[in-house]
C-alpha cells in the first residue's frame, strides 16, 4: 500500500468557526439569503452546530461553548476562521489504510454507521481535512439572495507552496498543478492543484516577503484562508452587498470578489463568474 493514494470524489462542504450562533444565523439568511437547510441547529454542549447552503455546498457553522473543548481552544487562540474541509471519498475504511501507510496520522475516527469520519491531524496536512464515504449530504442548487451556484474551491495559506503542492499530488489520485503564479499584491506566490476526479482546485497560497500573506501566517499558522464561490454576476454581487452596507473588494485571484474579514463575522469570502 505504500504507493496507494486517495481518491476525493467531491467536496461534501466546508466548516466555519465563529462565535455567536445566534449572530451567524441571522447575518447569513439577512446578507447572504442562505437558510439553515435540513435544518438543524444543534447544540451539543461543547459547542453549537448548523448548516446552511450557498448554492449547491453546504457551509458548516460550528461555535463553541466550552473553552476547553477543540473548538473552544482553537477559537481563543485563532479567533473566527475556517475550520475545516470535508472530502469525500469511495470507501471510509480504504481512505484509513491509505493513510496509514504513508504514516499521515488520523485523529476522532469514527466507524460507526450514523457517525462514519476520520480527520486528519492538521499539523500532517497544513489543516484539518474531514473525511467521509456518505453521500447524503444535499447538492441540489438554491441560488439564496446572492446568486450563488457553487463552491469551486478554496485557499490554504502555507509556508511553503512548492513542498504543499507535492504533498497532495502525491496524496491524491489524478491531482496536478493546474497553475502557478506570482501575487504581487499580496507578495506571495500560487499554486493551483486541482484535487483530482472531484474537479475541485486547491489554491495554496505562500509568502514571498512580508504582506498580508505573510502576516495571515503570524496571526493562524497555516490555515484555510478562504473558500471560492461561482456567483452569476460580480455586479449584481456588488451591489446586493453594499445594500447590507459591505464593501466588496479585490480578491486574492483576478476576477475575484472578497468580503473583508470584519465585514464577515471575521472569516473572508470570496466570489468569482
């Protein structure tokens, strides 16, 4: 099983880590027209939980309760960030083995038939990768107030773009280096990788001198920055956003849209045609 790699089907959703449940829930069906689908709101003591769709994903919400909890501690120590992205995978239990043999340590594995997830030990894997085999999370398109139609992607800052980008074209079945550029803006450089079969691309994003890049890095380590969002008009995006009184500005791509962070419960987003 050395050369075994992991297939990644699809990105089932991505997670948030905020502070307020209440105040996340009202400013994404107020500002984004997102609704809490299938809904659960679920408060489990250490922490509280919803869910609600942009488009076909499905964004995870998760705000702790308990300081000493996971969540609780990664929020005193990181502030709101994304916590994590679910990939989904052919078979839970082939998806450990692979793992396993290329020493990439797992933690909270769980096998039993209503809770069927690893996760990956972010430290291994520049952030905290969830992994599952069920496919019964909704991918039907609610466009909500934003005109959103999907999830195209995400950002990971590291220290190290070249050396992220080996790691997961070695980890992942049919993943290439679909671009690399220079961001003069953000003095850093990027790396695309698209994530095999699911058609998902990866951005890996590292400093190149000091700049936002890099401060990210001192303030979250290497974290996900943002998550990519089709939308069916940057205009019509604009101007829906500046009626909630949000100012979208440049993205860290060309033809990209963002959210600052301060204007969005502190996590940036951002949005593409």
């Amino acid at each position: 099983m050395a050369n075994a790699q992991l297939q990644v089907l699809e990105i089932d959703h991505i997670n948030q880590l905020l502070p307020d449940t209440d105040q996340a829930l009202e400013f994404y069906e107020r500002v984004y027209g997102g609704k809490d689908f299938r809904t659960f709101r679920k408060v489990f003591g250490p922490y509280d939980n919803f869910v609600f769709k942009l488009g076909s994903m499905t964004v995870e919400i998760f705000t702790p309760g308990d300081p000493e909890q996971s969540f609780g501690k990664q929020y005193s120590r990181y502030g709101a960030n994304w916590q994590a992205v679910l990939w989904r995978v052919p078979n839970l239990e082939e998806c450990i083995e692979t793992f396993r043999s290329k020493n990439i340590p797992l933690v909270d594995i769980e096998l039993d038939p209503d809770r069927r997830w690893a996760f990956t030990d972010p430290r291994a894997t520049y952030f905290s990768i969830q992994l599952e085999d069920r496919a019964d999370w909704d991918k039907t398109i609610d466009p909500a107030g934003i005109g959103a139609e999907k999830m195209v992607g995400y950002t990971a800052v590291v220290k190290d773009g070249e050396d992220a980008a080996r790691f997961f074209t070695d980890l992942i079945d049919g993943a290439d280096v679909v671009y690399q550029e220079d961001r003069p803006k953000l003095h850093a450089s990027a790396i695309g990788v698209k994530l095999g079969e699911s058609g998902y691309t990866m951005e890996l994003l590292s400093p190149t001198g000091d700049g936002v890049i890099s401060d990210f890095i001192d303030k979250n380590k290497v974290r996900i920055r943002t998550a990519t969002f089709k939308v069916d008009s940057l205009d019509a995006l604009s101007t829906h956003f500046a009626e909630h009184g949000i100012t979208l500005v440049e993205g860290d791509r060309t033809d990209t849209l963002a959210t600052k962070p301060e204007d969005n419960l502190g996590v940036m987003m951002q949005f593409t045609e």
